[in-house]
C-alpha cells in the first residue's frame, strides 16, 4: 500500500470543495494510503501577478507541510506546476536545491493515476458522452495529456468526442482573466462553440480553473454544460 500526500489547492477548495473527495475516492480504489495537504496555497496568483516575495512565503508553507512525504498528488496542472516549475526559482543557494527536491515529488492527478501499478486491477464503467478540455498547464508543462485520455479510454461505456481545437486555451489563464477580461471572454467564448459542436452536454478537464470559467460562461448565455473534472469522472466511474 503506497502512501501520498493529496493536496488540495486553495481554489478548488474555496470553489468546489468536494471535488478533493473525488480525487481520494479513486486514490483509495487503487489501494492509496492517504493524507491530505489542505489550506495552502502553491504561489501562482501571487508569482504570476509579479509579486515574488509573496509567492515565496507561501509557497514555502507548501513546501514545508510536503516535505515528510515521498509523494504529492494535486489535481491542479496549473498548481502541479507552479510547483514543479517556478516555485524552486524563488530560493537560493542550498535552499533552491531542497525546494527543488521537494517539488519534484509533485504529481498532477492523471498522471500518477495512469502510472500506477495497480491500475490494471481497477474497473471503471460509465455510461455517457463527454468531451476533453486539456488545459494549458497540463498540456505545455506537463506534458500530461496522453495520461488523462489513457484514463478516458479506460471507463467502459464512456464516449469522448474530441474537441476540433483541443490545443486552445479556454481564456481563463488565472490573472489574465481579471486583468485582460474582453480576450478573455472571446477565447472562452470559441472554446463554448467548440464544444457545441461536439454535442456532449459535459465537458471533463484536469484543472477546475479552466471548468470554472466554462461553466460560468455557459450559465451567461444559458447553455446546460456541466463541467467534470477527471477526478471527479473516474469517481463517478467507480461507483
């Protein structure tokens, strides 16, 4: 039985609270030993609004509350990588290596799920039509796309209808959103036409931030699209 870390990014869990519990729920299916990582915050509004400082303090009290574990599963690409990416930039000397070394345990959701050892003894069964937003992070950073449609193409019964411009960002982008909001609603607004032409009345992603702006988009010209998140689908899967 493998022990990890499952942090909750603080977003998720001001947003959608329950989606953590989704992303435990299948850990545990796969014979996980959990412990959760809550109430803390990777640095990215902070480092990406150029405020660096802040982003070291909090990022430290990350960093920190990760170190007694080998292994840290967040269902966050955009958090996965600040983490693995730019927060060890924000230290120096032996201090960069440590956080270095810490953050390379970091591992967004689908692909520590896709690599796990036992997931050829988990069934996942699902009835439905969806398609698959890849978010930015997961795609560019993290290279994380072929895990989560692995993990797509494993629940039995599931239909994934492949968006015409996956590689497009959906516009939210964090602060980019708030501080560019007209860019930011064009963008979404394409990748809402994009998914209509899917005809799929659930969209799955690894980042709720993209989902969250989807789904608010959605509900502003009144179109019924619900917003999963992979976690959140591979849960329903196993029920």
């Amino acid at each position: 039985m493998a022990r990890v870390a499952l942090f909750d990014p603080c977003y998720m869990s001001a947003l959608r609270p329950q989606d953590v519990g989704f992303a435990r729920h299948v850990l545990e299916a796969l014979g996980d030993r959990v412990t959760m990582i809550d109430g803390r915050c990777c640095g990215q509004p902070a480092f990406n609004s150029g405020f660096r400082n802040e982003a070291h303090s909090v990022g430290r009290e990350l960093l920190k509350a990760a170190r007694p574990h080998q292994a840290v599963v967040v269902p966050s690409g955009s958090c996965t990588s600040m983490v693995r990416h730019y927060l060890p930039t924000l230290f120096e000397g032996r201090r960069a290596a440590g956080a270095a070394a810490i953050a390379s345990r970091f591992a967004d959701f689908a692909s520590y799920v896709a690599g796990h050892p036992a997931l050829q003894d988990v069934v996942f069964k699902l009835d439905g039509v969806v398609t698959y937003h890849d978010s930015c992070h997961a795609r560019r950073e993290l290279h994380a796309s072929g895990a989560a449609l692995r993990l797509l193409g494993r629940v039995e019964g599931l239909e994934v209808r492949p968006l015409l411009y996956e590689d497009e960002c959906c516009g939210f982008g964090g602060t980019f959103a708030a501080k560019q909001p007209e860019l930011s609603v064009a963008m979404m607004t394409a990748k809402l036409d994009d998914i209509a032409l899917t005809g799929a009345r659930v969209v799955v992603s690894a980042d709720y931030s993209c989902l969250s702006h989807i789904e608010s988009g959605a509900r502003g010209i009144g179109v019924q699209l619900q917003g999963w998140t992979l976690a959140e689908l591979l849960s329903r899967a196993l029920s």
